[in-house]
C-alpha cells in the first residue's frame, strides 16, 4: 500500500485561506497578542524616562529614549475593535513633549532568540518572510512607524522599518511583510534576539529611514515621517490583535485559551498574589509561609518555594511582607498573621525554578509568612 500526502498551493477552510509555510498549530510568535494578561497592574500613571518598562500589559514595553520630558498612562483597556478581542493596550498623554534630538517613544516587545531559530523561518532568505498584523487606533491621524529589529544582526542597530497611515479615533487592521536577509542572526539562547516596536515620536536624527528595507544605524529605526504623538496632550493610543507568524499570508488571530496566555506570560513573570491583585498589597492570601524550628531563627530559612512555571533566566526575587512592604517579610510570632518588618540578607538556591529560602538580618520566626514576584523581562527592547 502507499501513504498519500495531500499537498496544495492554498489551503482554504470555510473560507479562510491558510499559508502553507509554517506551523498550523501555535502559529503567534508573540505572546500576549490579544492585551488580556496584566499580572502587574490594570493602570500605571506617570510613566516617563525612568520609571517606563513592562508595568502594565504582560510583555509589552514602554521605552521613552532620552527622552527629556513627556509622561503618559498605561491601561490594559476594553476598547477594542469589536471583532472578537476583550482587550488592549492604552496609552494616554498626560504630559506633552516635543521630539528632541536623540530622543525616542515606542511601545514593544521582545522575542526570545530560541523562539525565533526554532520558529521555521528561513531568516537569511530574502524570499523568506514573516507577516506582523495588528489592529492599532488613535486619536492623533497620521504615519507611524513599525520596526523590527535583529539584535544578533552582522550589522549594529539592524532595523526594518515600515510605515502605517491611521486615520484619527478609527481602528484599522494593519498587514505588514517582513523579509529574510542574510545579515540576519539568531543565537540558540534566552536572550532577545526579535524586537517589535511601534513607534509614537523620533527625534530628527532618529527618523531618517525614507524607504522600505534593512538598514543599519540608530538613525534607521523610525520613518521620517513619523508622528508626534507625544506632543499632544490627552492623546490616546490603542494596540491589540498582535501577531507574527512565519510565511506570506496574515492568518485569523490566533485565539490561545487563558491558561496558555498567563503559562506563557509566566516565563517572563509572575508573582505570589492572585491574578487581580497588585504586587505590595497587604493580604495574606496565596502567601508563602515558613516555620523555623526554634522559637527564632537568624540563620538560614528554608523551604523550597517552587515557582508555577519554570522562568527566562535566573533573577533574584523581590519580597513583600503580609503588609504590603516591599524588600521585608512579616514575622508572624506563633501565627499567620503580620506583626513585624523584618529584612533579609539574601536569597539561597535561586534559579529558574524557584528559589530555597533566605537569610534573615534579625533573628526572626517561628513563623514567616510573605508574597513575591520575580521578574525575567528583557532589560530593552
């Protein structure tokens, strides 16, 4: 007998056509693309130079480069573009600035180099693409940039930038294609190796790229058409529907149940608290409690605190004690609840799975109860 393979140029299903590059299963190389997992918080205020990073929705960054003024509000909001997403991600001016030189904003995300070398992707062919489609809005009309950038590139600062035209308070569905070229490069590590950014304001020397293509230089990573978004007060931006998948064709928005969301999340970070409840908040649900055998203890406190998934890399985590106070943990005397701030020395036995315990400043105990997160995002992206 003979095996058939059923092969085809298209492969259409009720209607839908479907690339024949790639995986028909986990196609989304972004996490979070639907904006619905936000273990940090719901809102952040007074987000600017210093105080941006990933603090609102899982995954995405806030990175205001050299930028000299400017502060805005992130929110994971429910205005969307009514086609089957919950969620998105919003941002808000609050405090304008003008683009200077040398200066930058974008929201974006970073993929992990082993996610792209194993992804199918044949990088270094120019024939070879990946396609990115988002739905984006804005209250500010006008060209955005969208750049990709390669950090393990034969070349520094390797960019592809294209643009976007958005008409004012009106989503759109963007497609965009991203070609191979062979200054391309991925290491097989957990380091970034893929960064998305869609740019809200470039500097004059930072919006130079005038065409469509790889090139290198930090010149290169926003159009010189790009909008000013930040300079206007109570500006508004929304993202949602991000994804990135290996071939020629933009397929339906790939729909991943809530546990795959927040299990994927969870590599990058996670935390004690339950899901809708901020980091530093006083409670003692889903705490973490340990018991010293004596009656104090100012040696070593251990117990394995196994995190709920296995993390990015190896990074210390941070500690809030049953009252809400970061970098202690409560000492509890002979019961669960908090009576005193005690501070810790270090970590033992901290790794990608979880940490051993703690050495405590003071003598502390019998019972230590506290909450933690840790935090494996990438620095930049």
């Amino acid at each position: 007998s003979t095996i058939g393979v059923a092969s085809a140029t298209n492969l259409t299903v009720g209607d839908v056509t479907f690339p024949t590059a790639g995986s028909f299963g986990r196609r989304n190389l972004v996490d979070n693309g639907g904006m619905r997992v936000a273990q940090r918080a719901s809102s952040v205020t007074g987000l600017q130079e210093g105080t941006e990073g990933c603090r609102v929705v899982d995954r995405y960054h806030v990175t205001f480069g050299n930028q000299s003024g400017g502060v805005i509000t992130g929110a994971a909001s429910s205005e969307v573009p009514n086609v089957g997403f919950t969620s998105s991600f919003k941002l808000t001016v609050t405090t304008t600035n003008t683009s200077a030189t040398n200066e930058f904003i974008h929201i974006g995300q970073g993929i992990e180099n082993r996610t792209m070398k194993a992804s199918g992707w044949n990088y270094r062919d120019p024939n070879s693409n990946l396609v990115l489609s988002f739905w984006a809005r804005t209250s500010v009309g006008g060209t955005y940039s969208v750049s990709v950038r390669n950090w393990e590139a034969f070349e520094t600062h390797f960019y592809y930038v294209q643009t976007v035209d958005l008409v004012a308070d009106e989503w759109k569905h963007n497609i965009l294609t991203i070609p191979g070229h062979p200054k391309l490069n991925f290491n097989f590590d957990n380091t970034v190796g893929l960064s998305l950014r869609w740019y809200l304001g470039a500097g004059p020397d930072r919006n130079q790229n005038t065409s469509v293509g790889w090139a290198s230089g930090a010149e290169a990573q926003a159009n010189e058409g790009q909008v000013d978004w930040i300079a206007t007060n109570g500006a508004t931006f929304n993202l949602t529907g991000v994804q990135l998948e290996v071939g020629d064709t933009a397929t339906p928005f790939e729909l991943r149940s809530w546990d795959d969301e927040i299990r994927d999340c969870s590599y990058y970070y996670q935390k004690s608290y339950n899901y809708d409840t901020p980091p530093g908040t006083a409670t003692e649900t889903g705490a973490i409690y340990l018991r010293c055998d004596g009656s104090t203890e100012l040696g070593n406190n251990l117990a394995p605190i196994n995190y709920k998934t296995p993390i990015r890399s190896t990074q210390d985590p941070t500690v809030y004690s049953l009252d809400g106070t970061i970098n202690r943990v409560s000492d509890c005397n002979t019961a669960t609840t908090h009576v005193l701030n005690e501070a810790l020395d270090h970590f033992v036995g901290v790794g990608i799975n979880g940490f051993s315990g703690f050495d405590a400043t003071n003598a502390i105990g019998p019972n230590i109860g506290f909450h933690y997160t840790v935090d494996a995002e990438f620095g930049s992206v």
